[in-house]
C-alpha cells in the first residue's frame, strides 16, 4: 500500500462558503479563487481563524509580499483579487512542505516520540471532543470509544492546536532537553488563549485577506513562516516573535499525527503531542488581532498594556469600548487591535472630494473569538464567538455616529443595573435576599439578550447610512424603552401578594428618619420605570 500522503496545496481541506453553500477546498483553490468564495466557515471558529491566522494570510503575505503604504492597499482593494501568478508560483515552490504526511509533515516533527513510544487519541486536538479531564457537558463520546479524523478534519484541528491548546502537562518527547520525569509542565494555552480574537470579515474572501493585511513596515530578515525554516525538533525555546509571519504561524506545540488506513480512507486517530515553543511576550507592536487595556499599575516586567479578553455570557456589541477606541488619547484605557486602527487610517480624509479610501458605507464586519479555560487553563470551559457589523464611520471619535453608539452602550449598561436592581427590590420585597451579582439568572442580563437583535440592525444600519444616525436614535430610544419593560413583565406578574404590602429592613443607603426603609413591588416598579426613561434621555 502506498505510503501515506495529503498535499494541503491540491486537496480539498478548507470549509468555506461558496454560492450560498458550504463547500471543501483546497489551499490552491481558496487563494486564487478567493474573490468568488464568500468566506470561511465559521461553524468551528477556533478552526477558522487558526486556518486564517496560520495558513491563508501568511502564504498570501509572503507570496505577494506586505502592502508598503496605505495607497498600495487600496490599489489592492481595488483589484479585487489575489495575485494568482504570484501565489501559483509561490505554492509550486514550497509544495514539499504542505503535506501532512510527508518527509517534513506541516506543522510537525516528523519523528516525534515519547521514551516508551507512547501516543494519544486525536481527540486531544479537538476541544470540543472528551479526552482525559476534557469532558464537555453533553459529550457521547469517551477514550474508550476514540474518535477518527478524516485527513482534512485531522489538518484543521492540528491548526487550532497550535493556536489554542490548553496548557499544564505535556508528553515529554525525546530529543527535548527540558524533560523531567517524562513530561513538561508550566505549559501556557496556546498563544491566541490569552487574546480576544477580532477578525475583520469582507464581503468575500479576497477582501477577507486584505482587510486582514497590515501596511507599512518592512519584515525583519530572518522572519519567515514556519515552512521556509528548518523543520522543527523536539527542543523548543520561549523567545519573542521574529516579526508577522513568525506570529502567525507560531509552533507553540510539537505535534505527530499517526495516519493509518481505515479500507482506503485515510484518517487519524492518534497523535503524539509535546510542548513547543512559548511566546514571551505577547507583541505589542505585531499582534494584529486584539484589542489592549491599559495596566494602570503595572507590576515588575509586565507590559504596560494587557490583551483584552471576551466575556463569557457578554454579548460582543457590548465590548465595542475597545474596538472603536482606534484614537490614541493622552491616556487611553483601550486601545484598538491594529487592524482595525488600519482601517481608521483608509477612509477617506475629511472633506476629500476624491473617493481616496474605503467608503464608510463599505460593508465589514468583524468576528470575535475567544476560549474560556478552567481548572489551570487545562481544560476548555466554553468557546466565544460571534459576529458584528461595523459601521466605518463610527472609527473616528470626532462623529456624530461615533458619540452615539458609545451612547448606546451606556445605556444599555443602565438598563441593565435597572434590571437587576428591580429583581433584588422584588426579593427584598418578597421577603427574600438579594442575590449576589454573580450567580442566577438576573433581569439585566436577560434584557442584554432581548436587546442584542436591535443592535446588530442599528450596526448595520448605520453601516449603509451612518448620517442617519439621529434617526437611529430615536429607534434605538423607542425599541429599548419597550423591550426593557417587557423583559420586566414575567416577573412583576409573578409577584407574591405580600410583596405588595412590602417587608421592612435596614438600609444605610436610603433617606429615612429611622434608618429602615419598606421595599414594596409597586414602589421597585415606579423605580423602574422612572429608570428606564431617564437612562434612555425620554
């Protein structure tokens, strides 16, 4: 039987969408027909965006080289297309190192072992699937039934490994010198672990490409993707990024995939996975793809500005604070990811007759990922995904637009707090407790999922017509106003008669003669409703 073998370039391994459905390409496809294929799938985000980050962007990067000023990008954008000479060339030159299985495997080392030859279940690379204490809530699967990946799934889940791998213990793999009893421990996630991914998204995938494209700067000489370097070993090192393509096609594991036939299917069901290297740290002025927060006191060799992370349950119009924050201030608390700072940079110069940049009313949108780790960043809790409109104009504080949706989130915070202090008044009323601010089910929070269809066409909306942003305003005030007091509706009806006639307690907080106040539904309702009016401007 032939040795095995999966060329990346000519087999089909990329899921995308193209005309409406969803569809398999290879690597050669998705470049130069990038212009009809509309994206990337995004059913598994953690694969997407480890596809883009390790593979798309940094063969279109080294193959048609960095745009080196602002005016090339948009020649580029313009065109409306990848280079196709120039990545044709470019994957028939470097074809050897793109199969999975060959002499020098992608994204692997090739003769990866432990001392006693041991492997695991390919499951170890998908955190979705149960492995070890990786156990995911509604799993059908165990170790003793393991899973087997096609070739295209097992590349894919390789990717998202290197970007996303939980951290702590790993195989120790011969040849590695830092070994100790078999194993490497102070592993860290993977490197995209610790950000909150923001992944601009066009209209098709050639756009997709170039929005996420820097300008400017000329690559450091020695910075190269991982496959027009050595093959790696089993030894690993923490060091910083070399430049771009080094980041983005990080090796922050040692990985084998063990291939076998199953009839004449190729599939992958054990893997032999070791530490590789760790970033140290974080490049402030290279990682393209997060938004920072200042460190107001930061301690001994910490940076002065840490990634911004997603937040479980939040939904990701409620973290556009960081995204539009692409003006540096005298002291910003946020600061853009650079990408989207870019993007502040091509629209048009004020009062520019010339069309000289990307029309605000172009349509992007930007794709936020993240992972939440638990128990030691050893397992994976809960992926973040989700998809928002950006309204171009919005990038420059000095809009009308701009002022608006930073109102918008100050009000919906508003309501919010409304929200949960009008349950606790209930409680309290009932004859209950408050409940702490972490734990149920709360109003508030529930008001934020009422509210999130509204805002997503109040994004778009704003995309298309961004000077129509007052009328924006009072649909926003209208449709808020009446999704707050219905969201509050369920549980004022469910109210307990002794609520009504109240209950007595001590509140420091309140204006009393005595020090106590009665907390009684009607009064936590009119509360409420005053609330709600004075947060929205009514």
């Amino acid at each position: 039987m032939n040795s095995p073998s999966f060329s990346l370039v000519d087999e089909p391994w990329i899921e995308v969408t193209d005309g409406g459905r969803p569809a398999v390409v290879s690597l050669r496809d998705a470049l130069t027909r990038a212009h009809e294929i509309a994206g990337l799938a995004t059913a598994n985000p953690l694969e997407m965006v480890a596809v883009l980050r390790q593979v798309l962007l940094p063969v279109y990067l080294d193959a048609c080289g960095r745009p080196a000023d602002r005016r090339q990008w948009l020649a580029r954008w313009g065109a409306g297309e990848v280079p196709v000479p120039e990545v044709k060339r470019y994957l028939d030159e470097h074809r050897h190192r793109f199969d999975l299985f060959g002499a020098q495997p992608f994204a692997q080392v090739a003769d990866l072992r432990t001392a006693k030859d041991e492997t695991r279940p390919v499951a170890l690379l998908v955190a979705a699937a149960a492995t070890g204490n990786n156990v995911p809530l509604f799993s059908t699967r165990t170790e003793a039934d393991p899973v087997a990946l096609s070739a295209a799934q097992a590349a894919r889940s390789l990717l998202a490994t290197q970007c996303w791998d939980t951290a702590a213990i790993k195989s120790g793999a011969v040849g590695d010198p830092q070994v100790a009893g078999g194993k490497t421990t102070g592993n860290p996630t993977g490197p995209l672990g610790s950000l909150g991914v923001m992944v601009p998204i066009g209209r098709n995938l050639a756009e997709t490409l170039l929005l996420n494209t820097p300008f400017g700067g000329q690559p450091a000489s020695d910075d190269a993707p991982q496959w027009r370097r050595a093959p790696a070993t089993a030894g690993w090192e923490s060091r910083s990024a070399k430049g771009l393509l080094d980041l983005l096609t990080w090796q922050s594991r040692r990985v084998r995939l063990v291939p076998e036939f199953d009839g004449d299917r190729l599939v992958v069901r054990r893997v032999v996975l070791a530490a590789g290297d760790r970033l140290q740290p974080v490049p402030l002025d290279i990682e393209p793809h997060t938004a920072w927060r200042r460190v107001d006191k930061p301690k001994a060799k910490q940076q002065p500005q840490t990634p911004v992370r997603h937040v479980a349950g939040r939904q990701a119009w409620r973290g556009l604070e960081p995204m539009l924050a692409t003006v540096a201030k005298a002291d910003p608390k946020f600061t853009s990811s650079r990408l989207i700072n870019q993007l502040h940079s091509l629209r048009p110069p004020a009062g520019s007759p010339l069309p000289d940049g990307l029309p605000s009313g172009t349509p992007v949108q930007v794709m936020t990922v993240g992972v939440v780790y638990g128990n030691q960043s050893a397992v994976v809790e809960d992926v973040l995904a989700d998809l928002v409109p950006l309204p171009l104009a919005a990038l420059e504080p000095s809009e009308d637009v701009h002022v608006f949706l930073e109102n918008v989130l100050v009000q919906a915070e508003g309501l919010r707090l409304a929200g949960n202090r009008l349950a606790d008044e209930i409680r309290l009323a009932s004859g209950g407790e408050s409940l702490p601010w972490d734990k149920g089910l709360r109003i508030g929070d529930a008001l934020m999922h009422e509210l999130t269809p509204v805002v997503q066409r109040l994004l778009a909306g704003l995309q298309r017509q961004p000077e129509r942003w007052e009328q924006a305003e009072q649909a926003w005030q209208t449709a808020a106003e009446r999704i707050a007091l219905r969201t509050a509706e369920p549980v004022l009806c469910a109210v307990p008669p002794s609520a009504f006639l109240g209950r007595e307690s001590k509140d420091s907080n309140r204006k009393s003669k005595d020090g106590k106040w009665t907390h009684r539904a009607a009064t936590a309702e009119a509360a409420y409703r005053r609330a709600v009016r004075s947060v929205l401007g009514l």
